[in-house]
C-alpha cells in the first residue's frame, strides 16, 4: 500500500460537500474497549480526570502520532532504534499521567506542532538529567510495532528535515487509520467490494494503475458499477478523515483549519 497519499487527496478533495461532515463520528476500539467517541472528545477526554477514558483517549491519539513521534527522534536525534522505542513509549505515558496535555492551547497552533514540541523539550530534558526509562521498568507500555516502522525508516530520503518528515508521518497516520475505519465500515456493510476497488485503483502502487474497464472485467462488474462503487467508497474515506480530523482537534476552528491544511477544502 502507498504511502504517499498525495495522489489519493487530489482525488477525493475535488468531490467534496458540506454534507460530508455532518453525522455521528465512527468508534475507536482500543485495547481498553469500545470508545464512543463524540465531537472533539479525544482531546477533551486526554485530560480528564477518569484514568480510563484518558488511557482509551491516549490510545487514540498514539494511532496517530507514535510514529511521527518514532521517526522524528531516529532522524533529529540519530538515536539508537531501542533508544527510540523506549522514548516513544514514554513520552505517550506522559501524555497520559496529563504531563503535556493540559498546556495545550488550539488557538496557539496545531496540536502536529505542540508534540513535536513536547518531544524536543522531554528529550532535550532527558539528556540533561540523564533520565532515560529503563526497558522494563513498569510503566504501561502500548502495543506499537517498532519493526515496521524502522523497515518504513529505511525508505525515507535523508535529504528530508525531520520536521518536514513528522508531518508527512502524521498524514500517514491519519490517513491510515482512516483506511482501517473504512474497511471496517465497508465490512459491517457488507461492502467490501467497493472497498476492494478503492485499493485496487487508490491505494496500490501499481503503474500504470489498471482502468475501470480492466476492473470491471476483473471482478465482474458492470464499468457502471466500478464508477460508482469506487466514488462511493472515496466519499466515505473522506468523511472519515473529515471525523477523524474533528475527533483529534479541539475546537471547530481548528477543525476548520485542519481540514483546509490536509485537504484543501473548507467545512461549511
């Protein structure tokens, strides 16, 4: 699966509406269960006062951001990938036990920026107090495959700053876990073939990409039917990167200028 999802955004950007923000964003499952998230709530619910709703809130967020957060300290800092695994795991238990979250300010900047923020300040703190975690040393550790991460770092052009890196790892992320939700949803649905579609022309690397005709005649579909399908299945990954973008930002302004920043495009 393609990781540069600039091709995928010059695709689903030009068919957006409105329409495609409204409605009840998708659950998280987590390692703690079932997460109804509503409006804004994972950010909100990162600060409260319940250690469980935090956690589960925390788990969320980590989806998104433990990789910006892996590879941004391998690139910056050359640390060692052991190193890094254990720094990305603290740094999210300091999330948790409320350590940064709580001075987060929307209305300052992007909460991509206020982390990668964080992360310099606690490693530049480790450094000078010589407080890096042991492995092993009791804190809850979240379950993040460092392997593959470290198999995505080899890719990387070393020409690229790691603070242009954090960002194109934090669409990454979004991106997919967004593709995730949608293969979940298309599943409950009983859908999968237009999200089979959706992977096969969107998300795969293939070159040339195969024409709706060559797909149509492949699954046996009418070309009709490939169009259609496939239109359907790049309006739901929209909406869930519209309610993903909502369940990670604050306020309706940040919201807004997510939004326009990875998309290109203003909610009404």
């Amino acid at each position: 699966m393609s990781t540069d999802w600039l091709p995928l955004v010059a695709r689903i950007a030009p068919h957006y509406t409105s329409t495609h923000v409204q409605g009840t964003p998708l659950s998280v499952t987590s390692q703690g269960g079932d997460f109804p998230l509503t409006r804004h709530s994972v950010v909100l619910a990162a600060k409260s006062d319940d250690p469980a709703v935090r956690l589960r809130a925390i788990e969320v967020i980590a989806a998104a951001y433990w990789k910006p957060v892996y590879k941004y300290v391998r690139m910056k800092w050359s640390v060692e990938a052991e190193d890094a695994a254990d720094f990305t795991q603290d740094f999210f238990t300091r999330l948790l036990e409320k350590e940064f979250l709580d001075s987060y300010d929307s209305g300052k900047g992007r909460l991509s920026t206020f982390l990668r923020t964080c992360a310099d300040r606690l490693f530049l703190n480790q450094i000078r107090n010589s407080n890096r975690l042991k492995r092993g040393a009791g804190n809850p550790h979240l379950s993040l495959d460092f392997n593959e991460a470290e198999q995505e770092l080899a890719t990387i052009a070393r020409s690229e700053s790691p603070e242009e890196r954090f960002d194109k790892e934090w669409v990454a992320s979004l991106f997919g876990v967004c593709v995730e939700r949608l293969r979940a949803r298309c599943e409950f649905d009983g859908k999968m073939i237009h999200f089979e579609l959706f992977q096969r022309y969107d998300l795969e690397d293939a070159d040339p990409r195969p024409s709706y005709a060559q797909l149509a005649t492949e699954l046996g579909l009418a070309a009709t039917d490939v169009t259609n399908y496939l239109a359907f299945a790049r309006r739901e990954f929209r909406r869930c990167v519209l309610d993903q973008l909502r369940e990670m930002t604050a306020t309706e302004d940040e919201f807004r200028r997510e939004a326009q920043a990875l998309l290109g495009v203003e909610p009404k």
